[in-house]
C-alpha cells in the first residue's frame, strides 16, 4: 500500500498503467483501489482545483503521468465500487440524503491526455506565459488582405496616362489570423477585454510588431472542473495580423494608408487626425492585459 502526499492510502491495480500513442498524441490509463470514503480527497490531489479567495487565485496544479513532466494530465476520472455486490446502505436515508458506501473500497480509473502547455510554450517564445493553472493553445490562418487603392494613384504603363478614377487596383497584403485558446481561467478579465478589444499591440505580440496585430474578439464559456469550488473558463481570441513592409525594413500595419505623392519613395504612410487631441484609426492597448488577472 502507498500513500500520497496529503496521506490518502492507495494501491495501482494489476495491469496498470495503460499507454496509447498516436498522431492525435499520447493517452494513458491508471487504475487504483482506495478506501470508498476517500474519493473525493483522491481526485481532487490527481485533478487539482483552482478557486478565488477574496480576490486571489489559488491553484493546486494537477499531477502529471508518471515521467512525463507537465504535458500529459488528468482528464477524466471514473469512480466506481471495487465490489460493487456488497453495498452497505445504513446511510442511505432519502434520495437527496446519502448513498451506498462500499467496505470493499472504490475503483478509480484515471484517463491522461497530452496537454502541451508549458513545455511548448517554452519551446515557442513568441507565445505569453499564463498564470498558473492554466495553459495556452495556439493555431494561425495565413491569408491576404485587400487594399483598395484609387486609380489616380497609378498610370498606364505603356501609355503614361492616369487610371480613370473608377478603376481602383486592389493591392494584396499578406495577413495572418491568430487564434489563441486560454483554458482554466478561473477570473476572466473581463474590464481588459473590453478595453484592448479592437485595438492594436502597442509591443510585440504573437511575434506580431506593434500596432499590426489587431485584437478582433473574443469567446468564453464556463465549465466545470474536478472538485472545483467555481467554474472555470475558456476563452477564445482571435488577433487579425496586417503587414506591410516597408523600405526601411520595418513594418506598417493597421494604422497606414498609400499615400503616392509621399516623399522619399514611401507610400505606405501613418494617418492621423488633423486636430488635437491627435487619434489613428486604431488606438492601441497592451494585449498582454487579456491574459492575466486582474
């Protein structure tokens, strides 16, 4: 018999664990006999929790498959009798009020999936570091954007003649969308979100220069976790990425228009207002905010 680290006796039962490695990753399978009464204590040391205490996080990280550092996790448990034929039901008063409990003690079946959380976040340096009890997930779209430009911009090459004003080329810019996933969040920023939301990075993002990432929205949706206290979150961001480069080897994104009568042979230049107080199209917000809590 061995014991955990908060002092709840266990045993691994024959034939476990259980591996399955594929192209999706990798899975495991534990399975343990505990005492019935001790349940709850085990899956919630196996899962972890996360919980707010007047206004902040506390986090007890979930155990990790044996030599598998951080990215292989609890992702589901089944609790069951280990002799489900001998039920003591002295407890057992109303339907709302006690249960079966099993002297013979409960089977406790643990599934591990692949997380990739820290590991692969540390291998990727373009991607933030998330509180603790939490992990990112990250996919890209490349695409392009159109930019119209009017055609007294541009001439008939042969003819040396303007484009008639109707005659608009389209000039296709690269573009990227990123979609960033941000798991277990126990306090969503809400008043961040609001704020950077249609905004451009004022720093480096996603290894995106400033002022060319936009941050074009976001999705949440509350779930429960094993033993937690509150729910936890999901969040969805999605960041739109517009690059034009330019000749001094820098970036213009969401704040440049073409301007053909520019000097030095620029012509993607940054638009402001005329007036005081000065504004761009796109203000800009430390995105870093939306992944924190605050």
């Amino acid at each position: 018999m061995s014991t955990t680290a908060n002092g709840i006796d266990f045993e691994e039962l024959e034939g476990s664990p259980l591996l399955e490695i594929n192209q999706q990753g990798i899975t495991a399978t534990r399975r343990f006999r505990i005492a019935w009464a001790d349940y709850e204590r085990f899956v919630a040391e196996l899962a972890g929790v996360s919980f707010d205490v007047g206004g902040s996080v506390v986090v007890s990280e979930p155990l990790a498959f044996p030599g598998r550092r951080d990215d292989l996790q609890v992702d589901g448990v089944r609790i069951e009798p280990f002799d489900p034929t001998r039920p003591d039901g002295a407890e057992l008063g109303t339907l709302s009020a006690g249960a079966n409990v099993y002297a013979g003690g409960a089977r406790v079946t643990v599934t591990y999936r692949q997380r990739f959380d820290r590991q692969n976040s540390a291998q990727n340096k373009k991607l933030p570091k998330p509180p603790d009890g939490t992990y990112l997930t990250y996919r890209c779209d490349g695409s392009s954007d159109s930019h119209v430009v009017p055609g007294r911009h541009w001439i008939w090459e042969t003819l040396g003649t303007d484009l008639p004003d109707d005659q608009a080329p389209a000039i296709l810019q690269p573009a990227t969308v990123h979609r960033l996933t941000w798991h277990h969040v126990v306090r969503p920023p809400w008043t961040a979100l609001r704020n950077a939301l249609g905004r451009v990075n004022q720093a480096e993002f996603l290894g995106a220069d400033a002022e060319t990432l936009l941050f074009a929205g976001y999705s949440a949706q509350h779930y429960f976790r094993f033993n937690e206290r509150t729910l936890v979150w999901r969040l969805d961001y999605t960041f739109s990425e517009l690059r034009r480069r330019l000749q001094a080897g820098s970036y213009a994104g969401w704040n440049f228009g073409y301007n053909k009568q520019a000097s030095g042979g620029e012509h993607w230049q940054k638009i402001r207002t005329k007036d005081s107080p000065v504004e761009y199209p796109y203000g800009t917000a430390d995105l870093a905010t939306i992944l924190q809590y605050g």
